[in-house]
C-alpha cells in the first residue's frame, strides 16, 4: 500500500510541476503578445478629429 501511495503523491507532484510549467510558458508567450501590441499606435486622421469638436 505504501508503494501505491508514494506513486500517487509522485504522480500528482510531477502534475502540479508540468501544470506549473506550462502556465509559466503561456504568462511569457501572453507578455510577449501584451508588449507588440503596447508599441503600436495606428494613425489617427485629424480630419476625424477635428470634425467630432465641432
């Protein structure tokens, strides 16, 4: 029995680990992502601007 239970804690402590590591790889991709996007800014055309103060 105490086998079977040591494999289990094993099994459930290398899940936690991969979990882990994957959410780790995702949060690093998203903030790659999240940075691109920061840097661009699109045109703006004036005209738009300046016809919604009047």
């Amino acid at each position: 029995m105490k086998n079977l239970r040591e494999q289990i804690i094993n099994l459930g402590e290398r899940l936690a680990n991969d979990i882990g590591d994957k959410a780790i790889k995702v949060g690093e991709v998203s903030m790659k992502d999240c940075s691109i996007f920061c840097l661009y800014e699109p045109k703006f055309p004036l005209e738009l601007l300046q016809n919604d103060e009047e």
